[in-house]
C-alpha cells in the first residue's frame, strides 16, 4: 500500500515510518504538517494518508488538512491519529467521510498486524473506530436501566463491534459465531433500541449506532 | 452552589503542562510502543512476541493515565471547539448527563471561555457518575454567566 504520513512529533512519525515499511508499505512522504501533505498527495496519489488530529496548522490541523484531502481526492483512504480518544473528535471524522476513514489512538496503531487491519479496512472503503471509544460507549448505566441494560450478553458485544465499525463477517469472525447469527443479533439490537435504517448498509449503520449511544451519553 | 471562574494565569499554566505532556512523555512513550512493535517484527520465538505484547499494554496502561491528567488539566477539545463541545467531552468520560443551554456559543473570547469551561469541568470531575448536570450559559454585562444545576441519578 502507498501511504503517506503528516504528524508535527517526529519522534512517533520516524517510528511509524519504519514500522510502515517492515510491514511492506511503500511511504511515500512524511511531512511535519497539514499543508506538506495536501502539496505531497496532490501530486503524488496514495491509497491512504495518516494524519496526527493535532499538528500544525493549529488547533487541529489534522481535521482541517483531511477534509482538504477528501476533497482533493477523494479516493484516498483517511487515517486520523490522536492522544485522546474523544467522541467529537469521532463525530467530527465522520463529518468529513464516513466510508474509508478511521480514527484510532496513536499508540493503538503500534503493531504490524493493527496496522496492516487499520490500513486495510480503511483502504477498503470501512470505517474504523478505536475500540476503546467504543467500548465507553456501549457500556452499560450502573443502574442497569434503560434499552442497552436490556440487550443480552451477546448483543451487547455485537453492539460494540458494530460501534468499531466492523462488518457483519469481521462480527462473526471476533465473536465465533456465523454470519447469519450475527446478522439475527443485529436485527434484534435494531428492533430494542429503536434505531432507524437498514442495518445492512455498513456505513449507515455505524452512524446510527454512534448518534444513539452518543446521544444515550451525554444529553442531559 | 458558587463556582469561582479559574484565573488566566492558571488557565494558561494548565494549558501549557498539558500540552507539555502531550509534546513530551505522551509522544515519547508511544514511540517507545512503536519501537517495540518493531522489534517484535524481526522475531519469531512466539514467547518473546508474547512479552512484548505484554509491554505494549503496559506502555498503554501508562498513557491512558497521562491521558486522565493531561485531560483534567485542560481538556483537548477546549483548544480546538470551545466551551459547550468541551464540557461534554468531560462529562461524557465521567458518565455525567450534561446539558448546555443558552448562549454557549456566542462570541465569547477563548479566555472567558477557559476560564468558565474549567471551573465547571473541575465541578464535574467532583460528581458522582450519573448524576444529571444542566448548565445554563447566559450573557451579563461584559460577562457570561454560568449557571450549574444538578440532579442525582438515585440515593442509597
């Protein structure tokens, strides 16, 4: 895969670039900034471009240069890395894009075989939720009330592997289970909880589960 | 109840050691995680990959905890979005229902902001999980008024 990295601590992007290229990548530019990148793959295409949510032009550069790159080019698969796993930061990824985008924490990304799944599904078109984001987000009130107290053990881990964006095989494959299983699982989580849309369109789907746990969340 | 606003001196001390500990130790122990993920491609003894697995979840288990500081010092999201996306950022990893309501979003300067967003994330640190806080945001002579109210979840 070609890639291209643009994060201003030189430190974690040196390492990443190695790491990149023990697992095969071809890096294709590593820039200090959100407009070294735009320039970079305005003129030389890569199939996903890894952004630092905090680099310059400040506050949140990342966020900026990759709406510039989407759309730019549209193609190119988008990867925001951030210090802190935050829900807006989440809403506002998938403002920009909600097919071939991710959004994990930096140190999460630190193996080759996440990296390669992370790159992988996002370059296929997924979007890809840090896991620890979505496992704050599905978990259950302590005074186990409400439709998420209601969902049995199994849907509430197929909840939190929709919220991480996964698809229906990926869900059947982490849970041991057949795709049809997960696919009645899913039925019945959309059914208690109320959510509207076809549970078959991936994307659609993810959005709608993050707009009801986040809403679960924080609305007073 | 009465919040006392966090005065700009220590607004601007809090940012700043937040960001320090983003730019330096945060930075510096997730490389250190990339450098082991590194070296685990050239092995193949299935024990050492283990152990090193194993001190990448430790080195995460670090930055988590430099997350909740770097987040109770000064929360990310009020650098880049200001006052209401801020607090329910905070109040969202706390477990706390918040509403914002009233003028949050009117042109306030990015001190008045901090100052104000501080004082009530400070607060919301303090409650319980799952107490239901409102905050009511409205605009006072040259000023922004800030009104907290709050409801527990259950007793006992």
């Amino acid at each position: 895969m070609r890639v291209a990295i643009a994060d201003d601590g030189a430190l974690f992007r040196e390492g990443l670039v190695m790491l990149l290229r023990a697992a095969g990548h071809e890096v294709v530019a590593s820039v200090s900034d959100g407009d070294q990148l735009v320039a970079s793959v305005s003129a030389d295409p890569v199939d996903v471009a890894i952004l630092d949510i905090r680099m310059p032009p400040e506050p949140d550069g990342g966020l900026t240069t990759a709406e510039r790159v989407r759309a730019l080019r549209p193609e190119t698969g988008l990867l925001l890395l951030s210090h802190y796993a935050e829900t807006h930061y989440l809403m506002r990824v998938l403002e920009i894009g909600t097919e071939g985008i991710g959004y994990r924490l930096k140190e999460r990304v630190a193996g080759v075989q996440v990296l390669d799944d992370t790159l992988t599904r996002i370059a296929a078109g997924e979007i890809v939720i840090e896991p620890s984001l979505a496992k704050r987000l599905v978990e259950r009130p302590a005074s186990g009330d409400g439709p998420v107290a209601a969902l049995t053990e199994r849907e509430h881990d197929v909840l939190r592997l929709m919220a991480e964006g996964r698809t229906n095989n990926a869900i059947a494959k982490e849970l041991f289970i057949s795709a049809k299983a997960v696919e009645k699982h899913i039925a019945a989580i959309f059914t208690k909880l109320g959510l509207p849309g076809d549970p078959t369109v991936n994307h659609r789907r993810v959005l709608a589960v993050l707009a009801y746990l986040r809403a679960r969340r924080i609305d007073g | 109840m009465r919040l006392r606003p966090v005065d700009p001196a220590t607004c601007e001390l809090r940012r700043g050691l937040e960001r320090d500990l983003n730019d330096g130790p945060a930075q510096r122990v997730a490389a250190l995680s990339v450098e082991l993920g590194l070296l685990s491609v050239d092995l193949t003894d299935p024990a050492l990959t283990g152990r090193i697995a194993g001190l990448q979840c430790a080195l995460d288990t670090v930055l988590a905890e430099l997350r909740e500081i770097g987040g109770a010092l000064y929360p990310p999201v009020l650098t880049s979005d200001g006052f209401g996306p801020a607090l329910h950022a905070v109040a969202e990893r706390r477990g706390v229902a918040l509403a914002v309501r009233g003028e949050a979003r009117e042109g306030y300067d990015v001190d008045t902001q901090a100052a104000a967003c501080l004082a009530v994330a400070d607060h919301l640190r303090s409650v319980p999980p799952e107490t239901r806080v409102g905050v009511r945001v409205s605009r006072g002579l040259g000023s922004m008024r800030v009104h907290v109210t709050e409801e527990r979840a259950t007793c006992g």
